[in-house]
C-alpha cells in the first residue's frame, strides 16, 4: 500500500525569511530548502568552498529580499537527529 502526499498550490509566505545557507532559509518555525540547488556547505573545509558559500548566502538573501515569495512545497523531508523537519520547495521572488 502506497501513500500519497498532497501538497498545496504555491502559496505567499507570510513573515521575514531567515537565511541559513545558499539553500535554505527559515520563516517562523518552518525551514525550507530550495528545490533543485545544491550551494557549498559554510562549514565547508577547503576555503574556496567556504568563499563560494558565502557568495551563495548573500545572493539568497538578496533574492528574498527583492520581492514577495512565493514556495510549493514539493517534499517533506523528516526530521533526523542532526536535522528537523525540511520542507523542499520551489521558491519563487514577484
């Protein structure tokens, strides 16, 4: 037997979104993480990793700021031990 998720249309988001790293950010107590973008890690080792994950926060954090956004959850990703609960979206900027 199979489960089926539905998932909402795309819906605005209501509050500031926080960002954590070039891939995701929190509103509220939800966190996020965009669909189909993988930036380095912050916490990378090698420098230049670390150097491009900076780039990739502050662009993030640029884009959610330039105007109202949008996200369809497309997947819940559990809450592990290391991680909580994750929502991957498609995120749009209006």
């Amino acid at each position: 037997m199979s489960t089926a998720l539905a998932f909402a249309a795309a819906v605005a988001l209501q509050g500031a979104p926080v960002v954590v790293d070039g891939d995701t950010f929190d509103v509220g107590a939800k966190r996020y993480r965009v669909e189909n973008v993988d930036a380095p890690e912050l916490s990378a080792t090698c420098p230049a990793a670390r150097a491009l994950a900076r780039l990739a926060t502050a662009e993030l954090a640029r884009l959610l700021r330039s105007g109202v956004v949008t996200v369809e959850v497309v997947c819940v990703q559990p809450a592990t031990t290391r991680y909580r609960e994750r929502l991957r979206a498609k995120v749009y900027v209006d």
